[in-house]
C-alpha cells in the first residue's frame, strides 16, 4: 500500500513540475498573468467589466492568446476565454523581455 502512495505522490510531484516549467516557458510570450480564485492564466489581452447582481458585483473577465494554468487539461492554450468571478480579479502586467 505504501508504495502505491509514493508512487502517487511522485507523480503528482513530477506533473507539477513538469507544469511549473511550461509555465516559466510560457510566461515569456504573454503580456499578462491573470488570477482568479479558482485558476490562473496567461495572456495577451486582458478585459474586465464589473457587473452588478443581486448578490453583489461579479467580474467578466474576456482574455485573448490565453494560456491555462490547469495540470489535467490536454490543451492549455486557448485563443479566447470569458471567466465570471464574484471575488476579486488579479491582473499584473508582465514585464517584456529584452
């Protein structure tokens, strides 16, 4: 049983570095990091409209060329994604390399 465990553990390790690492590859072709309470993306267009409901204000957030921090999904990169988020919206713009 143990050695079950560690193997899972081992590779759940392997896939976040192997995620991390895509990522450090991937950030040095987008203009913005974008973070939501369930996700974080990469980016190179980035529109936010807040609206307001019943329960309060909700974000809509629109991006372009959008790369998905998300380990399980086959194909991070999208070219459009619409996330609704009723917490905040993080949005840093990346420095370019020069």
């Amino acid at each position: 049983m143990m050695d079950s465990i560690d193997e899972l553990d081992m590779y759940e390790a392997e896939k976040r570095l192997a995620l991390y690492n895509e990522y450090r590859d991937a950030a040095r072709v987008f203009t913005y990091y974008v973070e939501t309470e369930l996700r974080a993306y990469l980016a190179n267009g980035v529109t936010v409209t807040p609206h307001a409901g019943e329960g309060g204000v909700f974000f809509e957030v629109q991006m372009t060329d959008v790369w998905i921090y998300e380990a399980e999904r086959l194909n991070r990169f999208v070219p459009e994604a619409t996330v609704w988020a009723v917490t905040d919206v993080h949005i840093q713009r990346l420095k370019a390399e020069e």
